[in-house]
C-alpha cells in the first residue's frame, strides 16, 4: 500500500478540489509529489465499462512511445484492488475546454489553432509512420487533445489503441470503440480499422477547431445538417468562411481557413481510399502551394443515396457520448 499511500497524499485523498475530469477509465485528479512535481492521477473506477485490458494496454503501448506531441505516462499503480496511471501535468486542459466556449474560444487565435493543428498532426505521423510501431488510436477527439503551458498538443488517452504491424492495410474486429461523430462508416458498420480510421477522426477534429462547433448537434439554416455536411454544403456554395468560428476575425487568414477545411472534407470521406494518408496530409498542412484534390460528399451524408451494409452477427461496441463510455452487444 506504500504507492498507493504516495498518490492518496499527492492528491489529498482524491479529493473533489482536485479531480481534473472523468472519462470512461475513471476520474482523473491533479497530484503534487513531495519534490514539488505536479502530476496527473487516473484512477480505474469499479464501474469502469474499461478494466484491466485497456489499462495494461497503455501502459505497455505508452512504454514504448516518446514523443514531444504524445502524453507522457510517468508510472502505474496495481497494488491490491487500486490501477492508477501517472501522467505528466497538463495545465491548460484539453482542446474541448476552450473551442466550444464563447468566451475561451477567444483565448485560442489562429496562430495558436495552427500550432495545436501541427502538433496533432505531428503526433499521428509518428504513431503512423516514424514509431518503430504503427499505432492506430481509435478514440481521438477533442478531450483527448491535452495542451500544455505553452498551449502546445499532446495526444492522450491510448487505452483502445492497437499495434499494426508495417505492411498491415487494415485490421477487422468485433469490438467496436470510440466515440459518436469520430468513427469512420467502415469501422461503425463493419468493425474494420486502419491508418485512415485515424485520419477520418483527424477531420472531424479539424472542422471542430476552425469552427468551434460540436459534432453532436444539427447545423444550418434548418438545423438539419450534421457538422460534415453543414461544412461540406458551406464549402461547395463557396461559403466556407461562414463556417469559420465568428472569434478568428483575422482576414489575412482565409486563405489557410478555407485551405485547412478542404483538407479536413478529404479526411472524411466516406471511401478510406479517398482519404489522404497522414504524411500527404502534413504536406498539405505545410506547403500552401500543394495542390489539393476535390473532396467528395462526406460520410455518413444524408444528401446522397448510401449502401448501408446489414451486418448480421452480433457484436460488442463500447462508445463514448460526452466523455462516458457504453457497452452493448449489438444485434446488426
């Protein structure tokens, strides 16, 4: 009980002045130690629709990553019924803390949006192609961007992730994870997952942060369009600058607005093929003078006719709405 003593004293008993937020895993408490270090303590609830699987699976997954844009995990606890992570300290929150808030959002510039663009796309091209690992995450989205004293990005939470190995195109399961608004069509329908699954959560995050809208509430004149096909419409009537968030005043920055929407409208379409891949997508990011293709209507659009696909075995999903997870076997 010595460590689990440690962690009860750094953050006074797990107290509630100090619970930073809760998440499917459990609660998550800011921690001090006794040389000053400041930390953060996830601890598994005992109603955790997560358990000791998703646990062991950070920690070895997190062993093994290193990088300036990922959450660094310090340490773990197992001692009798108690399994905590120790990460490092991230003052200012996660990204959804500020871009859906009228007033915060005012806090996060262009410049800042594009540095915090950066370092999540520098964060996924290592999981995809630098790491001596390839790394699917399965579950990013706006809570699980962390931004530190600097307001720079680390990617967190890697509890559903999963290792591909080098020449692996996609993977197939029956366990669905994740959350509304972030899954690709092919993973939500046929549990297949790949780079582009990825990459599909990557712009729906980036229409979030150039719009400061939800992806969970209806949009337009008639409110009858999800956030994808709002932008999509937007975009193709040649009114993408309606969709910017009204904080981003600055006109010198239209042009990288709208450049960054096209890119994002790549990112979700329906076909993963369509998608560009994470170092196409960096390129783009980086070289204005890129050239980028037409995106087409994105996925899950009520505008066109879709071929929905009648899966007839049951399976197990476990999602995630407003930050608390679900599991439900699934008659498909």
């Amino acid at each position: 009980m010595v460590m689990v003593m440690l962690f009860v004293l750094a953050t006074n008993n797990f107290s509630f002045e100090n619970k930073l937020g809760e998440g499917g895993y459990g609660p998550v408490y800011k921690g001090t130690l006794q040389n000053e270090q400041e930390i953060a303590v996830k601890r598994l609830s005992k109603t955790s629709t997560q358990g000791f699987e998703e646990f062991k699976n950070e920690v070895m997954l997190t062993a093994e990553l290193q990088h300036v844009n990922l959450l660094k995990v310090l340490g773990f606890c197992t001692e009798k019924e108690e399994q905590m992570l120790i990460y490092e300290y991230m003052p200012n929150k996660s990204l959804d803390y500020y871009i859906y808030d009228p007033i915060r959002c005012t806090l996060l510039d262009w410049e800042k949006r594009v540095q915090i663009i950066e370092g999540i796309t520098q964060g996924l091209l290592y999981l995809q192609e630098y790491s001596r690992l390839t790394i699917i995450h399965r579950d990013l989205k706006a809570s699980n961007i962390l931004l530190d004293n600097e307001m720079k990005a680390k990617i967190a939470d890697f509890g559903m992730a999963r290792i591909f190995q080098k020449d692996e195109l996609e993977a197939n399961t029956g366990r669905i994870v994740g959350t509304y608004g972030y899954a690709p069509p092919e993973y939500v329908k046929q549990g297949i997952y790949s780079t582009k699954s990825d990459v599909y959560s990557f712009g729906v995050l980036l229409l979030q942060i150039i719009s400061g809208k939800r992806n969970n509430c209806l949009h337009g004149l008639h409110e009858n369009l999800n956030l994808l096909e709002y932008a999509f419409e937007l975009w193709k009537d040649g009114k993408g600058m309606e969709f910017m968030d009204p904080s981003l005043n600055d006109l010198y920055s239209s042009c990288k607005l709208m450049r960054c929407m096209q890119i994002a409208l790549l990112c979700v379409q329906e076909n993963p093929v369509d998608r560009p891949s994470m170092l196409e997508l960096s390129s783009m990011l980086k070289n204005e003078t890129t050239s980028i293709d037409i995106p087409k209507w994105p996925a899950f659009s009520t505008r066109r006719d879709q071929d929905e696909e009648k899966v007839c075995a049951s399976r197990q999903e476990i999602w995630s709405v407003d930050n608390a997870s679900i599991t439900q076997i699934v008659a498909r």
